[in-house]
C-alpha cells in the first residue's frame, strides 16, 4: 500500500471514531449542549496528538536516536512542579489557578523559558555536545520531579486532590477557551516544520554530511528544538503530561511509512497520533466505561514499546 493510501486510511478513521464522539446521542432536545462539549473535546485531542507527534520527530531527527521525546528534557516534570507551586503558594482555590488563561499562560511560558535558558546554554558556546545537553535536561527532570513530590507531601489532601487532577492527561476537563487559543499557535508551528522538511532530511546523513551540504547545522537545531519546545509546552498544559505517546506514535509511523522525507513522517505522525488518540478514548469511555484513563494505557503500551525497542535493538 502506498503512503498516500496509507495517510487516507488514517484520515479516515480519524474522522469516523470523531463523528462516532460527536454524533452519538444526539436528539433534536440535546444537540447545542452535547455539540458545544463534544467538539472541543474532539478538537483538544487532534491539537494535543498533532503538537506531541510533530515535536517528537522532529526532537529525534535532531538528536539521531528514535528513543528521546521532548519529555527526556524534564516538560513533563516541570510543568507538574510549576502547578504544584502553584497550590502550594497561594492555594488551590487561588487566581492562578481558577483563572484559565493565567494558569496556562503561566505554564507556558515556565516551560518555554525553561527550553530557551537550557538552549541558550547549549548554544552559548561552540562544541557543546548535544548529549551534554540531553543529560542535564533528564537530571533537571528528575529534580523537578522530587521536589513536585516534597510539595505534595506537606499538602492539605484536599489541595493534593488539586495537583493530582494535573499530573495525569485528560480529555474530560478540557478548558474549551484554551482549545480555540491552542489552534492559531499549532498552525503557526507546525506550517514552520513543515517549511523546514528539506532541511530535516538532511539530517538522516548525520551532522558533518549536513554541513558539507550547506546546511546551517547550528541554526536549524536550535530552531527544531524551540519550535518542539513550544508544541510540547502548548500540549501539555493543553491536556496534562503523557511521558511515552510521542515515542509510541513517532515509531510506530516510522514502522509504517519506512520513508526519509518528512514532509510524510510529519503528516503520517500528525494522523498516527489523532488515530491514537481517538481511538483510544473511544475504547476507554465504551469498552472500559471510564475504569481507567487514556494515559495509563498509552504510558504501559509506551513503556512496553520503549524496552521491545531496547531488547530487539532497534534504536537507530
């Protein structure tokens, strides 16, 4: 089958598993309530899958290895800190908090500073190894985590409810002011990759072939990983941290699609992981009837790809 039938197939039921959460139970009483909490919902999932997948290859182009997510870089963790702050300061009935645009303006833009000041680092100075700067991004990572948790322990348990309901993805809680203000910055960056797809493709012949080919190394790196910085902050203050989902969905189309260019991982990636998504709360919400969620599935499927991948050795 030919990748463009492939990318129809996808599209296809994508759009089938979205009419199935729109449509079913409408009545001609009910529809304006359902329509107005349905699409969101169904919008939030197609912005969050687009954001992880296109920051997650992109992120692995860069750094050569189909193991790394944004998530090594410790987004994750410090968006579940910046919240737990949050509560721990000034409550969890404070302005920060209830306030929807405050709270994910707040998010982002710790996040993305974060990217830029541990960017900045690395590019401060010529021969800075990219792995150096993988390595502090997973420590910081784990710092943020132990001190989200030494927060928590000292928490009222109804203000640990607050911060709990932050740790793990939903799709039942979407904010729907924060999906329409999502969709304007997903399009500006990901119409940004995509121009960069050339580029990106000569990154498969590894760093000093890239030079010989003219192409501004440095540059296109930093520029990669500010943009996969943005998409990853905006999806996980959008719907909550999903540690494995990029690294399932970006080798399972890499599995698929068996091509180079990006300008069809990047497509084939957006539609694996809207198809991953909507199809997965489907079957959490019919077949489960809501007794687990959607990223605990995806974290153990995740986790049993990620050691499949390191025992067949198949890390390129």
């Amino acid at each position: 089958m030919s990748d463009t039938k492939k990318m129809w197939a996808m599209a296809i039921t994508a759009l089938v598993f979205a009419a199935l959460f729109i449509c079913i139970g409408l009545t001609a009483t009910n529809y304006g309530y359902f329509l107005s909490r349905r699409v969101p919902k169904v919008l939030a999932m197609v912005l969050a899958g687009i954001a992880v997948a296109q920051s997650s290859l992109v992120f692995q182009t860069i750094t050569h290895n189909r193991i790394l997510t944004p998530s090594i870089m410790g987004f994750d963790s410090l968006y579940v800190l910046t919240q737990t702050l949050l509560v721990a300061v000034f409550g969890g009935f404070s302005f920060f908090l209830i306030n929807t645009y405050i709270n994910f303006a707040i998010a982002v833009t710790v996040m993305v500073g974060f990217s830029l000041l541990l960017f900045g680092f690395y590019f401060g100075k010529d021969g800075r190894n990219l792995i150096v700067l993988l390595l502090i991004g997973l420590i910081l990572g784990q710092v943020f985590s132990s001190t989200a948790s030494f927060f928590t322990m000292l928490m009222d348990p109804n203000e640990f409810l607050v911060v709990q309901s932050k740790m793990f993805a939903s799709f039942n809680n979407i904010k729907i002011e924060l999906v329409y203000l999502c969709l304007p910055l997903l399009l500006i960056a990901s119409f940004l990759l995509y121009r960069m797809h050339r580029t990106l493709d000569v990154f498969w012949l590894d760093k000093d072939n890239a030079i010989s080919l003219g192409v501004d190394v440095q540059k296109t790196t930093r520029k990669a990983l500010i943009l996969s910085a943005v998409l990853i902050a905006m999806s996980t203050a959008l719907i909550g941290p999903v540690m494995f989902f990029g690294l399932l969905v970006t080798n399972l189309t890499r599995e698929l699609f068996r091509s180079y260019e990006h300008r069809v991982l990047l497509v084939g990636c957006s539609l694996m992981s809207i198809c991953t998504l909507l199809v997965g709360q489907w079957v959490v919400e019919n077949l489960f009837k809501f007794d687990t969620t959607l990223s605990v599935v995806v974290n153990f499927a995740g986790g049993l790809y990620f050691l499949w991948m390191l025992l067949k050795n198949r890390v390129v």
